[in-house]
C-alpha cells in the first residue's frame, strides 16, 4: 500500500515555531491525499488462506519482522 501526503511542509512549519517571521494570518493550502493498493495488498486479498496465517502469527504474537528488512525494502523502493 502507498500513501500519498500531498500536504504541504511550509504551511506546517509556523505551528512548529520554524519561522518566527511568518504572519499568522496566511491561510494554509492543503493538497489532496491518496492512497495505493498495492499488489501484495491484493495478492492477499486474493488468498484469504495467506491472510489468516498472518493474522494468526500476529494475534499469537509470533509474528517477526526484520527491521534491516523493512529499511532495505524502504531504500529501494525510494531507489528504483
């Protein structure tokens, strides 16, 4: 799954005390978010034999994930 956050940082940043400077009375512009279904997503969806394995492992707490993993799946995909 992917999530797009189409907000804008600059109209965050006066919240945060980022720019003093800044008027309080700008408005803020606010983009639209979306969201993706990956394949796997569907994959899953697909297979509810898969998804009630996983759900299984994670109710029983026996559900690992590799940290190094999700970075390394994290940095490819912002890679390719």
């Amino acid at each position: 799954m992917q999530i797009n956050n189409l907000l804008q940082s600059n109209s965050i940043a006066p919240d945060l005390g980022d720019s003093p400077q800044a008027p309080k009375s700008n408005p803020r512009q606010c983009g639209q978010d979306s969201v993706q279904i990956s394949s796997l997503a569907s994959q899953l969806t697909a297979d509810p034999s898969k998804l009630s394995q996983l759900q299984a492992a994670y109710d029983a707490g026996t559900y690992n994930i590799s940290p190094s993993q999700i970075a390394n799946s994290i940095l490819n995909a912002l890679l390719s």
